[in-house]
C-alpha cells in the first residue's frame, strides 16, 4: 500500500523514479525452463538473478508462489487508426493503459505511408504525434509500406536509422494493397538490409467477387461477413506469398494465421527450405464462426479480418503451438464501440473490422493454453515474450529476465480467478468479445523497465512508456 501511494504520489508530479527491487521467491520463467529464483532490479535493469539473493538496501517483495515472466510483447497492435469512416476507441493512451495492466510492455503499433505520393516519413512522423507522451507502456513501429517506388526505396535505411527493422504489407484493402510485382520487389529489397515484412494474406479480388454476389442476393448481415472472406482465400494469398518470397529468396511472416488450410501452406513451404515466420491471435484460438450469427446485430462485435474460423481450425492452431511451429500470439488489437459497429448495420461491408484484446492476451493464453495442458508455460513464454523479442531485434534488452535486460516483468498468480467484462475492462469500448470467459490465473504486478506500474491487477503508474528503437532479427 506504501509503495502504490508513493508511486500515485510521483504521478501526480510528473516524477517515473525508479527503486531498487528485490522480488523474493518467485519461479522465473524462460522460454526453455522454470526455476525458483530472487530477481534483483536496479533502476532500469536486472541486476542480478540468483538463489537467495540480499541486497540490504532493496526494497524486498515476497513473489512465493507467483510466475514471473518477462513483460510480454505485442508485436500487432491498431491504435488511433482510421478504419471505415471512423476512428478506433482505443488511443495510445486507453490502448497502452489496457496493455500493461495485462502485463504487456512492449507494443509494436503498425505506423503508415499514405498512398498519393506521401512518404514513408510522413507516416512515421504522424504515429509519433499520435503515441509520444501518452503510452504506458514502451512502444515501437513496423512501417506499412502502401506505394513503391525510388524514393520509398531509398527511404528503407531511414526507417533502419529510425529504429524500425519489420514492415508491414496487404494483399487485400484498397487504400493498402501492393500488387505482386512490387510485393516481390520490397520484400527481395528489406531482405538486403537484414529485414522482413508481415504480409496480411487474402486475395482481395475473389473476396470483392464474393461480396457483389452477397450483396446482389440482399444479404447484407454480419453472419455473411466469414462467407465472403472463406479460409480458402486466405490460404490462397499465402501460398501466392510464399511462392513470391522463394522467388525473392526472402523471409516473410504471416500475420494474423487463421486457419488450416492456410497453416498447411506454411508448413509446406518451410519443408522446401524457406524462412517463414507465423503469428495467430487469441480470438483465432478461442472463439468460432458461430459468433456471427448472433441475433441482434451482436455477430457485429466479432467482424475482423481474416474472419473467425472453426472449431477444426481453433485445434490445428493449437496443436501448431504445442509444436512450436507458429512463433508469435499477437492480437491485432483494433476497438470499437457498438454506436461504431452500427456504421454496418444495413451492409456488413460498412462494419469497421477488429476487436480488442490486448489487457486479457497473456490471461486467456495461461488459462485455456497452460492450464490446460495445450502448451506450457515455457512455450507462453516464447509466444509471448522471446520470440517476439527476437524477432522484432530487441532480445536480450527485452523478452528475458537475466542479468542487464530491461527490468520488463509480469508478476503472475496463476491460482488468481477472474471474469472478463466489458464493465470493468480498460478499454475504451462498451463490449468485448471474451464477454463471460472465466480466468484461472491472472496478473498481479508488473514492472516496466524498473518501475512498479501495476499492483494488485490495478495501474499505478501511467504514461512512463517511451519509444524503443529495434535492431534486426536474431
């Protein structure tokens, strides 16, 4: 109770100090092992990992019985973005806010070049403005890349000097897509700087035929929304990817993986060689198709793309991160409200797509991924935290508790239950698509680089996140 007054009191001042920490008796998370051991943090960083550590002038924290993990990492976030004529309910501020009282970090938002000529500075010039000053949690950028041509080209060292070694490509949106040619043509040219691209894969000119068909037969609901965006269409743009990517001998990531079908592609592809990462999402692993057909307009709450699948599709992207075969749980965090929902409510083309999720990630995963069994808490660890940290160049700063990492870490009572509700989540939204999901472990505390900025499950310390330039990949 001391501590969490001291910190309020230093919000109110304006004041991110930091104290030297000693947690006592927690089990230390990596991604290869569990171990009973005493975390020692000094300012920023872990000074020190150990058996029956002192430090007499430490303030001394009792974890027994908690997991600590390394604060997570969400490498695929959407805040403050335009989509459908409105504007997500979530910002830096309320997104960030939500992240780190889930015991994320670290979030990778996606910042964009504008199509008309603009540049990929203005893109990145425009996110700063957008989360500078207003995150709780530390934040970085992937690079959308929308038009290619000699001065975007020359501009990739730019963003390399700028911290941002991943981009981000579409093979569907109007307002975003790169054809072939050009995707073969960035994807072989970050790949000469030692970087790559996640690519969000679905042929965009069968889904434009699939929706004229639905809207010319009048249906015009949400429970159409998975019938025009079929998983075949999905795995299609993979494969057409990844026959790009062995043509440019390039890596390439597939973001938000969804299905069978899709999985399949990737699997085949890494068997003939290539290098291709894969992320799904919570709502991927936990929820099906039968959600849009909710009465009322609530299948509305769940449009995303690519849609949620099956049931047959859920247990093929568990059993790929039992076998550590896809790298990342991302969640593709893009909030609306219910009033913004409703922009679709006579044509479900108007719905702005995406959901929330970045507070309950880390929670869902333990609870139906852990605690059932479907994959360890060593794989958590890895999904969560290092492989994204390697990944987005970062790790060893981020992504592990040892000895000069950032002091990033979830303090996890894994016998904590809880039920996740739109009326006492943190985002700034009036439903959420986990509505009534039990939870059988939950965050207790979590430190960002030093600081104690959740306690109890509660924020304590706000708006002390601050930009982290990456490297490449490891």
């Amino acid at each position: 109770r001391r501590q969490r007054q001291m910190c309020i009191r230093d919000r109110k001042k304006g004041v991110s100090e930091t104290v030297k920490t000693l947690l006592k008796n927690g089990t230390v998370v990596s991604g290869d092992m569990s171990v009973i051991e005493d975390v020692l943090i000094d300012g920023e960083k872990i000074v020190k990992v150990g058996r029956n550590l002192e430090a007499e002038d430490a303030q001394v924290v009792d974890v027994n019985g908690k997991l600590l993990f390394p604060g997570f990492i969400d490498g695929h976030t959407h805040f403050d973005l335009e989509v459908a004529g409105t504007v997500t309910a979530d910002d830096f501020e309320t997104g960030t806010r939500a992240a780190i009282a889930g015991g994320t970090t670290l979030v990778i938002d996606y910042a964009s070049q504008d199509k008309g000529g603009h540049t990929l500075r203005e893109g990145l010039e425009k996110w700063h403005e957008k989360a500078d000053g207003k995150c709780s949690c530390d934040y970085s950028f992937h690079m959308s890349i929308v038009e290619w041509n000699e001065e975007t080209e020359r501009e990739i060292q730019d963003m390399i000097n700028e911290g941002i070694t991943s981009f981000k490509l579409y093979m569907t949106y109007p307002a975003m897509i790169v054809d072939d040619g050009d995707l073969y043509k960035i994807i072989k040219k970050l790949n000469e700087y030692g970087c790559f691209a996640g690519v969000h894969c679905e042929n965009a000119g069968a889904i434009d035929a699939l929706i004229a068909e639905a809207k010319k037969e009048g249906r015009l609901g949400p429970e159409n929304h998975p019938l025009v965006r079929p998983d075949i269409m999905e795995a299609e743009a993979v494969h057409r990817l990844l026959v790009i990517a062995d043509a440019a001998d390039a890596p390439v990531m597939v973001v938000h993986l969804t299905n069978r079908k899709a999985f399949e592609e990737v699997m085949r592809a890494r068997m003939n060689g290539q290098k291709v990462y894969a992320e799904t999402c919570p709502q991927y692993l936990l929820l099906d198709d039968s959600v849009y057909s909710k009465p009322d307009f609530e299948g509305a709450k769940y449009v995303c793309a690519p849609p949620i699948r099956k049931k047959a599709d859920q247990d093929c992207l568990w059993k790929a991160l039992a076998n550590d075969q896809i790298q990342t749980v991302a969640t593709d965090q893009c909030s609306f409200t219910m009033e913004q929902k409703a922009l679709g409510k006579d044509d479900f083309t108007k719905i702005p797509g995406g959901l929330p999720g970045v507070q309950t990630r880390g929670t869902l995963l333990y609870t139906y991924g852990v605690r059932t069994g479907r994959i360890t808490q060593e794989q958590m660890c890895r999904l969560l935290s290092e492989n994204a940290a390697k990944l987005y160049g970062v790790y060893p700063n981020k992504g592990v508790i040892r000895e000069g990492s950032d002091a990033d870490i979830v303090v996890f009572d894994p016998e904590k239950e809880n039920v996740i509700s739109a009326k006492t989540h943190l985002y700034h939204t009036d439903n959420n698509p986990y509505e009534g999901f039990k939870l059988h472990g939950d965050i207790d505390s979590v430190y960002l680089r030093g600081a104690h900025v959740v306690q109890d499950g509660k924020v304590i310390l706000e708006k002390t996140g601050k930009y982290i330039k990456r490297g490449n990949k490891q």
